[in-house]
C-alpha cells in the first residue's frame, strides 16, 4: 500500500498517529495542542485553506497543500504559491484529469492529487497514464469508496482520520 497523508481538517477530536502516517494536513483552526502533538511526531505537516500560505509561515510547517480552482487560470494561482514557499513543499489537489495533471505539472510542486472519481476503471487509467509520464509524486485523495487501493499507481493516499479507523490502521 501507498504511503498515507492524514487529512485532519474534519476532525475534532484525537488525531490518529501512526508509522504508516508519513504526513498530515492540518488548518488554522486546529486545537493548538493537537497541532503541538502533531509537531512532535516529526511527520511532515501540510497546512490548508484560505490563509495556508500564512499559517504554514506563522507556525513554520513543512508546506501547504491546495485544491485547484478550476475557474482560475493554473499558472495565476500555483506560480505565486510556488515563488513564497521557496524550498517548502507545495502539494495540490485537481480533478482526476490529464488537461489539469499537464498543467500543475509545468509548476512542479512535490505532489499532485487526485480527487478519485466514481469511476474506478477512469481513474486508474488516468493515474498509470500520469505515472509513466511524469517524475512529480502522485496522490490519491481516496472518496471511501470501497474498492481495493493496492490497485492504485500512486505515491501517496490521502485519508480521512474516519477512513483511516475503516482501513484497520
């Protein structure tokens, strides 16, 4: 299996902790003592949200990790974030699509993820058509879908702390 990025922002509680955990995304809003545990479990910490840029600098984490507007012109919104974070991490999230994978790649950040889709057989497709083209890290950012995740080419999962309890780990 992949390695596992923990998506914290819907939680409240405890966040789980684990060596299968190589990174957490966490937001301005979390409890400032989970974020002190978080910290000291020396895992990789990605900020998300409005203002990622700024809590990642005001609580000095590793990067920030960013959904895609599809609206917006790519180059406007990865190219700033990319120059600010100058050797700090820059991950981001896109539909699972070839158009959208070519274009955030030209930006290099060290990891695009995809949003699976319900269509399993579309999305593993796409995910070995951008893996034997591109040396940029893939994620999946998994919908709790049932279907087995070995199945995937990726780098990287992206769970939920509910998906990650579901998964046994």
């Amino acid at each position: 299996m992949p390695q596992i990025i923990l998506d914290t922002r819907a939680e409240s509680g405890s966040i789980p902790q684990s060596d299968k955990i190589s990174c957490y995304i966490v937001s301005s809003d979390i409890n400032a003592e989970i974020l002190r545990q978080l910290k000291q479990s020396q895992k990789m910490i990605l900020s998300c949200g409005a203002d990622s840029l700024e809590f990642c600098r005001r609580e000095n984490l590793d990067g920030i990790f960013v959904e895609l507007d599809e609206k917006k012109p790519v180059k406007s919104q990865l190219k700033p974030l990319r120059e600010a974070l100058k050797h700090k991490t820059l991950g981001v999230l896109i539909p699972i699509r070839r158009h959208e994978a070519m274009l955030v790649g030209e930006i290099e950040p060290e990891f695009i993820a995809f949003k699976q889709g319900d269509d399993v057989e579309h999305d593993k497709s796409i995910l070995s058509w951008y893996n034997e083209l591109f040396l940029i890290p893939s994620a999946l950012y998994y919908n709790g879908s049932k279907e087995d995740l070995g199945e995937y080419v990726v780098d990287f999962v992206i769970l939920t702390a509910k998906n990650f309890k579901n998964f046994g780990c």
